[in-house]
C-alpha cells in the first residue's frame, strides 16, 4: 500500500498462461481473417494451419492502467527459431477488461506503417494502397536450423569419476571435501544458495539471482518499447529439463524441481538442476624447472559447479554457480538460444544488423542482479571486533560474475 498508494490495481497482475491463450485465440480465431486477403498474398497465410505465431512484449503500455501488449507476427518454423522470421505484422492487443470478449486490437502497424484496425489494412490492400513486400516461407529454417544438417561425426570426449564422485547431493544440501551449501530455485528469481561454506566456515548466507533484464532499440514498436525484466515471467518458472551430455555432463547430479504457480496441484520439472565437478583444462598451478635443479610440480584444477537453465522466450540463459579450490566463487552467466528480430524496413539498420533478406537483429542490451550476502571476515569478525594483527584464519572470498553471449 505504501508502495503503491493504495490497493494493487488488478490490472497490475502477472500475465498467466490462460491469458495468453485468450490473447492467442482473439488475434487468430477473431482478427487476422479480418485480414485474409492481405495475408494470403505477403505471408501463404493458413488459417486453420496456423503457420503464424504471435510474441509477446513487455512492458504493457506506456502509463499506469494501460494493460496494452504488442504481439509481433512470425512464421512458426519448428526447429529453427521462430524469433528469425519476422512477417511485418504487429498488433497492439487491449486486454485490460476482465471479459476477454472485450478485449480489442488498438493499433495495427504493417511493414512500415500504422493502420486503426486488421479491416482498415485490408481495405487499403484491395484498393492498391498498400506496398506489401512478399515474405517467403522458409519451412526448414536454413542455416539457423537446430537439426542436424551434417552426418553425425565422433563422440565427443567425456570426464569420468575414477574412484567415483567427490560430492553427495542429499536433498538440497551439497557437500564435498572443500565445499557445502543448500541450493534451490525461485519461481520468479531464479537459481540461488544459501549457508555457503569452505572448509567449515562460512563465507556467504546467501547468493542469488534477482533479476534479469533485456532493453531493446528498433524502429517498429515492438522493438523500440521492449524492456523485458525477467523475473516478472518467471526465472525459476521457466527452467527447462536439463539434457545430459549438452547441457551438463552425463555423470552430473541430476535434481528434481517441485512447484506451485498458476495451479491448484505441484508441478515438476525433471532434471531442472545439475551438480557435477569439471576439470578446467589448465592447471591451477605449475611449475618446471631445469636450472641448478630439476624438478616439476604441478596441480589440476577441478571446480565444483552448479546449473540450471531458464529459457525466457528467445533466449536460454545458462546460470553456474563455481566453487573453486582456493575457495573463490564464480557466478557465470551465458546467454545463448536465439537473438530477437524485427522486420527490416527504413532506417532499421541504425538499430542492429541486417541477418536475412527482410530481418532485423534488433540492437539490445542484458543485464543480471545478484544479491550477495557475505558473511563478513566469518569467526574472526564474531570473535573479535577489533584491528589486531593475528593470522588471518578465515578463507579469503572471491567473488567474480561473469556474462558471456
């Protein structure tokens, strides 16, 4: 109330899924045959065949009680992306009645230019006044294809466990020889750990991710007002089941993830998180020497890691939390999945780069927020509150957060 200034507006609410599903129906089932015509000739338009799919954008208007989505049209190609293949059609959709019977397309911005409605579009269309540019339909998704366009090669090396794994994973608690913490994952914030400590002694009382951000630029409007915050969709909510030997390594600690969100029963995800301890591929320290004496010492590093996957529409983003030997912890980040893309027209290469024919890779920026919360100097803070010097007893933390794209 505070906050807000009063009660939270319902119109505030999260988006659930049986809200999109109104929204879907009302853009396919009520509007786009408004428009058949034009759609026939631009886009192999196939109404019961739905060969178009709608996505979504955020935020939901552009001042407080607006509940206004942008839905961009793309060409539904299985297993390439749909996010590459844009068709130029973009809805702004009113569904801020609680009826979805209410709900109406506000604007309509085709290839360059706005109309009032999908009818006033195809009016213009017939009478000539529309310059459509034809977009084909690309059924296999070319060289942005997930399917195996070569024979498939050798297997790829794999690490084993000589003597077994050097880690448990009992419920949510972790332990190894160096390392334990508990972990979990939160349905909006995403993966997190909690009582983080090395050697006994703890370092952190929690390390978690907050929120991810995605700000985009363009020249059609669902582009140039796309600010996507993350946590809003749901981080934890949209993990994806992780698979073996691609997304952690076959012989990794594979752990469920139970749920209650937007329903009256649990759900799971399987194999939403993976613990597994990895060689580096460098040594963590060597030396070799040949004068005077000749000797050789060296260490391999190994890390102890923990992952989890959240795949926010177009993009799957690749969470670790490292633990290394020298008690240093790494948090990582990799974004990977698909760019977003808009139809190219006009000025739209001073918003990104050209990636095919008629397609935009929108320019666009990502941001992460971790909450870190050290448990400052451990027991030599607690026992003694004062500038001594002494022998520095507790391990040293190193944080380091790394992004890659």
């Amino acid at each position: 109330v505070e906050r807000h200034g009063g009660p939270l507006p319902y119109h505030r609410r999260p988006v659930l899924m049986r809200e999109y599903r109104d929204i879907d129906q009302l853009i396919f089932d009520r509007e786009l045959p408004q428009a058949a015509g034009l759609l026939h000739h631009c886009c192999f338009y196939k109404r019961q065949g739905r060969n178009l799919v709608a996505m979504n954008t955020a935020p939901r208007g552009m001042q407080s009680g607006d509940r206004a989505t942008w839905f961009g049209l793309y060409y539904n190609i299985s297993g390439a992306g749909f996010f590459l293949h844009p068709v130029g059609l973009e809805l702004l959709v009113d569904h801020k009645a609680l009826e979805p019977a209410h709900w109406t397309i506000q604007k309509v911005f085709f290839q360059g230019r706005y109309y009032e409605s999908l009818a006033q579009l195809e009016d213009q269309f017939e009478a000539g006044l529309v310059n459509v540019v034809l977009i084909p339909d690309n059924g296999t998704g070319g060289s942005w294809s997930l399917k195996s366009q070569v024979p498939r090669g050798p297997s790829p090396p794999l690490q084993l466990h000589p003597q077994g794994p050097r880690f448990s994973v009992q419920g949510s608690q972790v332990a190894s020889s160096l390392w334990t913490f508990s972990f979990g994952l939160g349905a909006f914030s995403g993966p997190r750990i909690f009582d983080i400590r090395f050697r006994g002694e703890r370092l952190a009382y929690e390390i978690s991710l907050q929120e991810a951000l995605a700000i985009y630029g363009g020249n059609s409007p669902s582009a140039l007002r796309s600010r996507y915050t993350d946590g809003g969709f749901g981080l934890g909510h949209f993990s994806s089941t992780l698979t073996r030997g691609v997304d952690c390594p076959y012989l990794a600690t594979y752990v469920d993830w139970h749920f209650l969100l937007e329903s009256q029963t649990p759900k799971t995800i399987r194999d939403a998180i993976c613990v597994f301890e990895q060689n580096q591929g460098l040594p963590l320290r060597r030396h070799h020497s040949d004068i005077y004496s000749q000797y050789f010492g060296g260490l391999a590093e190994t890390v102890l890691v923990l992952r989890s996957v959240s795949t926010m529409l177009n993009y799957d983003y690749v969470w670790d939390m490292v633990f290394h030997a020298n008690g240093a912890i790494e948090v990582r980040l990799h974004a990977t999945g698909y760019i977003s893309s808009a139809f190219l027209f006009g000025a739209a290469r001073s918003y990104g780069n050209q990636v095919g024919e008629h397609t935009l890779g929108t320019v666009h920026t990502h941001s992460a927020h971790f909450k870190v919360d050290l448990d400052v100097a451990g027991k030599i803070f607690q026992q003694k509150q004062g500038f001594q010097k002494r022998g520095l007893r507790s391990p040293c933390l190193a944080l380091k957060i790394v992004t890659e794209t």
